[in-house]
C-alpha cells in the first residue's frame, strides 16, 4: 500500500509540473502551447477590460513589436487601430494631449485655431453637443501633429499623428495611374457636398447619382481631394477619375479628426 500510495503522490506532482509550466493543461488533462504573445493578448484584453486603455494599447503596440510573425497579428493591428481611435475620441489623458481651462474670451473656433485641431475632435473627445464652452471648463485637447499618407500601390490610406500610425482605411484611387503624387494640403472641407461635374451638370447631396458621398476634403490641387462614395463595393480598386475615395462612415471619421492644411502624401 505504501508503494501504490508514492505511485500516486508521484501521478499527481507530475500533473502539478506539467500545469505549472510553458503550457496550459485542459479539462481532458492534454497540454496545450500557449505562446508569449497569446498571453500578451490575454493581458491586453484584460487591461481593456478594466477600461486601462493606455495600458491595453502599450503591449498591442509591443506584440506588434516584437511578435511580428504570430498567427494573430492582424487581429492584434486591428484591435490596436480600435483602441487609438477610441482613446483620439475620448477625454482619456494621453501622451499627446494636455487639458486647457477655458478663458474669458474664448470660443470653440478660437482654441481650433490656437491649437490646430479640428472643433469636431474637440467636441468629441469632451462630449459636447453644441459649440458653447463655458468660463473654467476643462478640455481635453489633441496636441499630436495630424497627417495622411496614400499607398496608390496598395489602395491604403495611413492616419498618422506626429510619426504614429493610427489607423489604416481602404480606399480607391485613380484609373490609369491619375491620382497625382506628391504631397497636398487640405484647404476645403465640405459635408454633404455638391457634385460639379466637369460635363457643367450640378448634382445635389442628397442624388443617388453624387459620387462624392458625405463628405469631400478638398487639395490645394483644383479638382482632387479625399470624399465619400455611392459604390462602396469598388473600394480597394483604382477605379476614380482621380480623387481618393472611401466608404462614407470612414471618410466621416477623418473629416472629424483631420483639420484644414493638414498634409497628404500620395505615393506610386
């Protein structure tokens, strides 16, 4: 009995080390491999979880980093694409934002101007519903240097503030190679736009037939610009008369986050 008894004492260690270690242990009692970058994932979501955003976002930032071949990467720039735009478009306090005390004097257009940020993203990242601020009110404001960057080659346009890249969209350009490259300024921003088709016709916001969608963010190059689409099926195709085009919700976000004479570089 003494034997039978260390036999099973012995079973039993061996069942502790075996969880103990690299893997994880299922119910049937079969290791399974739980890699370092799924565990990161696991502490990432745990983070998200207790709304530790910053936190959550610093090992995204990291697998992508140093795990750059796990199986779940694109998942993992996903999420970390989510999570920078929910931190742009709250008050979250961020490396690159500060906290302004509204002054006697001042307006929403006012403190848009002294900062360069859009009133759009300021309304947003405070939850304010109108224009009016208040004496005293504190606001989260965006301090990062916006700029948007267009791989024609790869039909992706790049979000970036300073040299971080928030997000990625899908879009499509030019047939026959005929969005310019360079880089452009946006000068005009325009919501619900009028269509001036170069045949003289003039097409309202709200036809069917407006190709330019919901919204149009205008270069200072006559005739190009960033806008919406009737056809979002043919997003990821070169298939515009020249202009970037993207889905409509897409196109609506950057028009919220993206101020007047913010840069795009267009690339072959």
């Amino acid at each position: 009995m003494k034997v039978l008894h260390a036999c099973f004492v012995g079973f039993v260690a061996g069942i502790v080390l075996l969880a103990a270690g690299c893997g994880q242990v299922d119910g049937k009692g079969i290791k399974m491999n739980v890699s370092p970058a799924d565990q990161m994932v696991a502490q990432a979501e745990a983070f998200e979880a207790e709304g530790k955003k910053l936190d959550a976002k610093g090992i995204y930032q990291q697998i992508i980093s140093e795990h750059s071949d796990y199986k779940d990467i694109e998942k993992v720039q996903i999420s970390l694409y989510r999570l920078n735009m929910e931190i742009l478009l709250s008050n979250i306090p961020a490396p690159q934002s500060v906290v302004y005390e509204v002054k006697s004097g001042d307006s929403l257009g006012k403190i848009s101007k002294e900062f360069n940020v859009s009133m759009d993203l300021i309304k947003a990242s405070n939850g304010m519903k109108s224009n009016t601020v208040r004496l005293g009110q504190q606001l989260r404001i965006w301090t990062g240097k916006f700029s948007v960057y267009v791989d024609k080659s790869q039909n992706v346009l790049m979000l970036k503030s300073d040299d971080e890249i928030l997000k990625t969209y899908d879009v499509s350009t030019g047939s026959n190679n005929s969005t310019p490259v360079g880089t452009f300024k946006i000068v005009n921003k325009i919501e619900n736009p009028v269509w001036y088709k170069d045949t003289g016709a003039v097409i309202p916001p709200d036809s069917p037939d407006n190709a330019l969608g919901s919204r149009w963010m205008g270069f200072d190059l006559k005739g190009y610009g960033i806008h919406g689409t009737i056809d979002p099926d043919k997003i990821g195709q070169q298939v515009t008369s020249g202009c970037v085009r993207m889905r409509n919700a897409e196109v609506e976000e950057l028009y919220k986050i993206v101020p007047r004479g913010t840069a795009v570089t267009i690339v072959d």
